[in-house]
C-alpha cells in the first residue's frame, strides 16, 4: 500500500503545554485533519472540526504558504540551540 501524503499546513502551539505543538494537515483529496485532542477524539462525521482546522480553513493561500516558512524557520531554530 503506498504511503499517503499529507501537507502540513499549520503548526500551533498548545496553550496548557509549551513544549508540544499541533499540526494541521490536508491529504492528497484536501481533507483537513489536526492532531489535537479536540480533533482526534471527535465523533467521524462530517463535521468533524477543531479551533485550529477552523482557522486553517479561514486563512487564504498566501498565510498557509507564510504558516508553512514559519514553522520551517522555527524549526530550524530549534535545530541551532
């Protein structure tokens, strides 16, 4: 079976733990998940949402494409200390 890509879209920080961040992503059919709480433990259906995939869903392409660079460079800080 071959391996499913998803593009992250996002990346927020949890407010209760500093040290853990959640990830929006989309699959190659555009569905939109999150590994938050919220998300993952939501009944399947079709309105299955959180905060954070309801902001995704809200920005436009050019703030997914700077969400993206951030968490890159915020990454990449990380990686120096």
């Amino acid at each position: 079976m071959p391996k499913i890509h998803y593009e992250t879209l996002a990346e927020y920080a949890s407010e209760s733990n500093p040290d853990r961040t959640y990830k929006v992503k989309r699959d190659p059919n555009g569905t939109i998940s999150c590994s938050c709480p919220a998300w993952r433990f939501k009944k399947l259906d079709n309105d299955r949402h959180c905060w954070h995939t309801q902001a995704v869903s809200a920005m436009t392409p050019e703030q997914i494409q700077k969400s993206q660079r951030d968490a890159v460079l915020a990454a990449l800080a990380l990686d120096r200390r």
